[in-house]
C-alpha cells in the first residue's frame, strides 16, 4: 500500500552491516558548529521564507480567491520538479539535512547527531549541493540533489572502521508529483478550498493536501500552507515520531516503564490524570494516550523523557521544517505568558506526515504503530463529524481557544490522502472552518453520487 517497502543500500541502523567504499584520499573541509535551527516567535533561526514552488507554480498554492484552477482531463504544461534550498537525505535510521542557502548540514541518525554544521565550502550547481565536513573525527561526504524523490549519497568515513555509503530518497516541501498529468487533476481543489479560507473572516486559515495513493500522481497543494498558527496539540505528532525513531534504533523499547508521578499531573485532555500516581507507565501507553486521548500528562512525561525540548526540535530541524517548533510543555500557562509557544504550518504538518507514510522517517513497524494511534483518536468533532459515518481516518486535533486543527490521513482504499487543516481565531469558528475544509477535500476525492441520500 504505501511505498517505504523499498529500498536502501546500507544503514547504520541497529547492527546492520556496513558496506565498504573506496576511503576517501583528499582532506574535507572542517567543521564549524552553527547555530541556525527552526524559526522561533523569540529565539534564533530564520524566519520562513515563502517557497515559490508553494505559492506560484500551478498546483502546488494558490492564494484564497485567485480563481486558480485546472480542468480535469486537460495535459498541463510539464511543471519543473520541486527545488528547495533545503532538502533531506532520508537512510534507514536516520537523516542528512543540507541547507543549500546557508551552507549547513545536519546528520542524525542512531550513532549519533552532528547538530547544525557549517560547511562554507559546499558547492551547489545544476541542482545539487555536494561537500564534506569532519565532526568528532567523522568524515560526512556528501551528494543530495535539491530535487524531491532524487537519489542521494552520502559516505561516513571513521578512522579504523570501514566507511559506509548511505543511499536514499531526497525530500522537499513539497515533494514533486510523480506523474503531473495525474497531478494537475487534484489542482481543481484548490480553488475549493480557497473559497472556504476566504469565507472564514473570523479565522485565518491554512490547508495543505497530499495524495499518497497515486490516483493523483502523489501531487501536494495549498492554500495558506505557510500559515503559522499555535501548534496546539497537533506539536504531540513530532513527540511521537522522536520517540518511535528511537524505538526504531533499539534505544527505546515499547515495554519500558517510566515512573509518573503527581507532579507530573496537569489538566486538560487526557486520561491519565484520573488514575493514583505515583505508577510506572509504560512507554507504550503513554505513546498510544498522548494520540488516542490527547493526553497532556503523557505529552509531558514523554518529554522529560526524551530529554526535553531540545531532541523534538532536532528532529523537526533534521527535517528542515522551518515552521514548526516545541517551546513549551503542555498546560504551561507561565511559559505562554513569557512568550514562549509552540508552532507549526499546514506544510510542515504534512511534510512529517507524507515523511511518515513513505517510511522515510519510521519503520514499517513504527509507521503502522502510530496511523494505528491516528485511528483510535477519540477526540472526533471535526474530520471525523464532516465526513459520511464509516470513512476511515487517522487523525489528530489541536485545540486552543486561539486555535483550532485537525491533520492526518484520509484512508480510503485507493485513495489515501494526507490533509492538514490549521486555524488561528475563535475555536469555535474554527471548528466549523476545519469542518468545511475537511468535507470539501472528501468530495473532491469521493464525488457524491447524485440521487444518493447520506444516512
């Protein structure tokens, strides 16, 4: 069904093995620790930087009311792939991020993560950053096209150890369809949901839609994809997908236990808080409440135990989402007040989900663990209330009363698709908008059968 069962020469994931590559004989440049990362409301890193690709070119953005839109069944003129001056190398077991614009890079894998590293060297030409950089006495030579879906090379070089060749997908936000002709019959729904932002005066609002079945060649479009509202709950998917990369290295284990105790104990969504600490809860547990219930007292838990803000937004760096960061714990009113929130955008949403999917990110295994999460969500007033009794979704809320989301995976056999659907203004507004958003892509894909009566 989906397209991770593919692939990779070599990994560094677990004990797998390592596969020898000529050494290489010529000195790489050195390595200089920068400090960009995600763009912050208060703290460092670059602002989004709005992506033509998402905004201009046909189907991939349009501007609510733009009247953008393509007739079904018409060849459109071949579009350029997707470039991106930041794009990801995605190995088993891990990442390598180049940001072609500020000559950084970022490995993160199982043995380890380089952090943000200059190299004021890299070359970037016909659309491809290529260098070298030493951390900690490793070499990282590197290849990654600029392209999504592009092949890419990257070679760890360690003194005394065998090097390694890391082969893998690129990926960009977007990524590039995999058939246009295809494609350009998802463009239509853009001007729909355009409409839909324009009337929502009360709320600004964001959408970002991606086929994953192929029915519409895997093409992305958006409307207000760089939207950047609270992230709510919503942030909880980035917890998730850190914990289960960890699980994915043998670092974690599912059956683990982790002790909680009264203090740990906030208000708000969530089970946990009704039941006697302290106890020891499983990580599984605490992984399928913080989804299924929403639960903040696990979000919470699972930070301290992951280390902290700091791993999440390596991950979401790693990544190179821009829009999204972790900055406060669940219920933190303090932090809030200090300034300190959490963020994201529809592309970004969709960006870690369409990652997720393609098994670019996650193991089979994991990735299956966390839809199946997706599924059990209880929280069910807004895709789930907008859609015909029976579709299957894999979803996620965000609710803030300055917020209101849902994002995550439409299931329909055949036409799976992966929607973010983000709000800023009054919740309860927002909820209506969201319901509007999600209603309209279910029409699109699933066209009312005239005559039909909806039970």
């Amino acid at each position: 069904m989906r397209k991770s069962d593919k692939r990779r020469s070599s990994s560094l994931l677990g004990n797998s093995a390592r596969v020898p590559v000529k050494v290489l004989t010529t000195a790489v440049a050195f390595a200089v620790l920068a400090t960009t990362g995600p763009a912050t409301a208060d703290g460092p890193g670059r602002a989004p930087v709005a992506d033509p690709a998402q905004t201009t070119e046909p189907g991939y953005g349009v501007e609510p009311g733009d009247g953008q839109s393509h007739e079904p069944g018409v060849d459109p003129t071949p579009e350029r792939p997707p470039t991106s001056e930041v794009s990801w190398l995605s190995f088993p077991g891990g990442v390598f991020a180049v940001d072609s614009l500020g000559r950084t890079v970022r490995y993160r894998a199982c043995d380890g993560d380089t952090g943000r590293v200059a190299d004021p060297t890299m070359r970037v030409a016909t659309g491809v950053a290529s260098g070298a950089v030493v951390v900690g006495g490793t070499a990282y030579r590197y290849r990654v096209p600029l392209v999504g879906r592009s092949e890419g090379t990257l070679e760890v070089i360690q003194r005394h150890r065998p090097p390694t060749r890391l082969t893998g997908v690129v990926v960009t936000s977007p990524q590039p369809p995999t058939d246009p002709v295809a494609g350009a019959r998802l463009f239509p729904l853009s001007g729909q949901l355009a409409r839909v932002v324009a009337d929502a005066s009360l709320n600004p609002a964001g959408v970002t839609v991606r086929d994953l079945s192929g029915r519409y060649g895997d093409q992305q479009i958006a409307v207000n994809g760089s939207l950047r509202p609270k992230a709510a709950s919503v942030i909880k998917l980035w917890i998730l997908v850190e914990l289960l990369r960890r699980v994915d290295c043998g670092q974690v284990f599912l059956d683990d236990g982790v002790l909680v105790t009264p203090e740990d104990v906030v208000g708000g969504t969530g089970q946990l808080q009704f039941e006697t600490f302290p106890q020891v809860v499983t990580v599984r547990r605490l992984a399928q409440y913080l989804i299924k219930y929403s639960d903040n007292v696990a979000a919470n838990v699972l930070i301290t135990y992951l280390g902290g803000f700091a791993p999440v937004n390596a991950l979401i760096d790693s990544m190179n989402q821009r829009s999204t960061i972790l900055a406060r714990r669940m219920l933190d009113s303090a932090a809030a007040q200090r300034g300190e929130e959490n963020y994201t955008s529809p592309d970004d949403v969709v960006s870690l989900l369409g990652a997720v999917w393609d098994g670019e990110i996650l193991t089979p295994a994991s990735r299956d663990l966390m839809i199946g999460f997706m599924r059990e969500q209880t929280l069910n007033t807004k895709i789930p209330a907008a859609l015909p009794q029976g579709v299957p979704v894999a979803h996620k809320t965000g609710d803030l009363p300055d917020a209101s989301h849902d994002v995550g995976y439409y299931l329909i056999p055949g036409t799976e698709t992966a929607v973010a659907f983000l709000t800023a203004g009054p919740m309860a507004t927002g909820d209506e908008t969201v319901r509007r958003m999600a209603r309209t892509v279910y029409d699109f894909l699933v066209p009312p059968v005239e005559g039909a009566v909806e039970e």
